[in-house]
C-alpha cells in the first residue's frame, strides 16, 4: 500500500463517516498496480508519488461508493442527493474523476473503459517459409 487512512480521511473531508478505510485502500491498491504495469508497458511510467496520490484518490472513490455523499440536503424538508451515478466507473464520484486527471499515461482510463487493442497479420505467407501467424487471443492488451 502506498497510501493510509489519514491520507484518505484528507481528501474526503465532511465526506468520511468514520468507517474503517482499510478495504478500500486494498481495493486501490490492486488497480494502482495494474495501472502501473500497465503505464510500464506504454513506456510512460508515474511516480512513486504519483502512484501515491492516484491510491489515495481512487481509494477515496471507492469508500464513495459503499457509502455516497451528499451533493446536497436540507433537515426540516428532510430530502438528500448523493453523489454517483453506477454504470459510470471512476467517472461516478469526484474523486474517481480527480484519480483519472491525475493519471497523465491514461492507463486508468483505459483499464476503466476496457479499452483493448488487438491486432491480426493479414499478410501473405511465402511458401514453405514455416512462419505461421499467431494470435495471442482476445482482449490481450489494453492500450
């Protein structure tokens, strides 16, 4: 994990309800790694401090998720509205949104979107070359 509970409490505020951030700090953990590799792999690798504030952020989404906050409320009239929209990935709270501004290689976007490149050889083998194309399967590489 590169990033704690105070950290998280920091970015959620008012928006905190005390709970223990523990799991969500694990779940941003998982995808920060994946973002990593994947930013890595695209030759545009971020920071330690970056990976840090993307985990804090994404985290901080995550705990939004399980427990929504408020965009707005009055008492006597007792109304609310919650932050999110599901079916919107990281673009459903404030913070997933700032997690995808801080991730300068796009590679959050990507895994969010599933965005997958895959590309097939349409060529023309010369014969008796003993070269056949391969495919590595479906969905194999995000870009």
């Amino acid at each position: 994990m590169r990033t704690n509970s105070g950290a998280v409490e920091g970015i959620l505020g008012d928006d905190w309800g005390g709970a223990s951030l523990l799991p969500y700090i694990k779940t941003a953990t998982v995808v920060v790694d994946r973002v990593q590799t994947l930013a890595i792999a695209r030759n545009m690798a971020l920071s330690s401090s970056e990976l840090e504030i993307l985990e804090t952020w994404l985290a901080a989404h995550f705990y939004t998720q399980m427990d929504p906050a408020y965009t707005n409320k009055s008492t006597d009239g007792a109304s609310a509205g919650f932050m999110g929209q599901s079916g919107k990935g990281f673009e459903a709270s404030r913070y997933g949104q700032q997690a995808l501004r801080i991730d300068w290689s796009g590679s959050l976007e990507a895994i969010d979107k599933r965005k997958i490149a895959k590309g097939a050889w349409l060529g023309t083998i010369p014969p008796n070359c003993g070269v056949v194309p391969s495919d590595s399967g479906p969905g194999t590489v995000p870009y």
